[in-house]
C-alpha cells in the first residue's frame, strides 16, 4: 500500500511539474491564438476559422490591450471566453465623426447607397496617404452623411479563444553576453 501512494505522489509531483513548466504569457512572449469574435446578437465579426491562428507580439500594441489582458490569464493549450466593453474595445461611437459631406466630384462614379464603406486617401504632413474608412449612412442629392468611427465602435465583443501555442520571451542577457566576448 505504501508503494502505490508512493507512486501516486511520484506521478502528481511530475504532472504538476510538467504543467507548471508551460511558458507564462507575459510581455514579449509571441502567442498563437485561435478565436471566434461575436457581438451580443450572436453576429461574428471575426474568426480564425479556416484560416492561421492569429500571432501576436505581447505587450506591442498589436491587438486591443484588454484582449491581451484575458489571454494572458489562459495557459497554452486552454480555452476561454470573455467579453469586453465598448469602452475597452473600439470605444464608444462619437457623434462628432458623423459629418455631412457635400455630394460633389469626389463622389463621381462611387455607389453611395447606406450601410456601404468606402475609403478616404488623406494625405498627411509627412506626404503620406492614409486610407480612412468611411460608413455612408445617409445620401441625399446634395450630400453625404458619413460615419467616421471604427465600424465596431460602440459594440461590446464578446471571444472563444484557444491558447494554441506561447513562446517565452527571449533573454537579451545571451546577446550582451556574446558581445562582450566578441569585444575582447
């Protein structure tokens, strides 16, 4: 009887071991992640499905930073679901980037009919273009009213996300180390 609780203990001491070895996410750990992205009528507005899961720089702005707030709380290889707000999310819909615009030359040859998105190039002080997303939500025949907010703006989202794969940040102390010898 002593040997099988010996055993017993051996081999929850090694399963804790191993699980407790998997890499933690945290800054600077690059994360797979497979994901459903839902709005509260059951809408999915994005998924991985079919495709690569997504891989992220932790901690680099890639994604929405409460997004990598939950995600860090889930090990490789596990499940989760959570929702976040509006407000931790594309932010809440300001009514100051609904503008009417007049219906002039710009407009020519564009199919301006309500709900379609269209990109504006706006050339910035350093000579760059930028495409602006554009919602038209109103059309009459001497303007255009449009929607400048992120298209998911004012919307809680809602995630299933699997852990698919973490690896550890690497150490800039090997680097520092194989410079200092190579200077010597």
């Amino acid at each position: 009887m002593k040997q099988i609780k010996l055993l017993v203990a051996v081999l929850l001491a090694v399963s804790i071991t191993a699980c407790s070895t998997a890499p933690k996410i945290t800054s600077g750990s690059v994360v797979k992640v497979e994901y459903k992205g839902t709005l509260k009528d059951g809408t999915v507005f994005d998924s991985t499905d079919g495709k690569a899961p997504l891989s992220f720089l932790m901690g680099s702005g890639q994604v929405l930073p409460k997004f990598e707030e939950h995600i860090a709380k889930i090990s490789a290889g596990k499940s989760g679901k959570f929702t976040l707000k509006a407000e931790d999310a594309y932010g809440v819909a300001d009514p100051s980037k609904v503008v009417k615009i007049p219906r002039d030359e710009r407009f020519k040859g564009v199919d301006l009919k309500e709900g379609v998105v269209i990109f504006a190039n706006n050339k910035l002080a350093t000579g760059e273009v930028k495409q602006t997303p554009m919602k038209v939500v109103g059309v009459s025949d001497t303007e255009v009213t449009m929607d400048y907010n992120h298209p998911l703006a004012g919307q809680d989202l809602t995630f299933e996300v699997k852990i698919i794969d973490v690896t550890a940040p690497q150490s800039a102390a090997p680097a520092a180390a194989e410079e200092t010898q190579s200077e010597a």
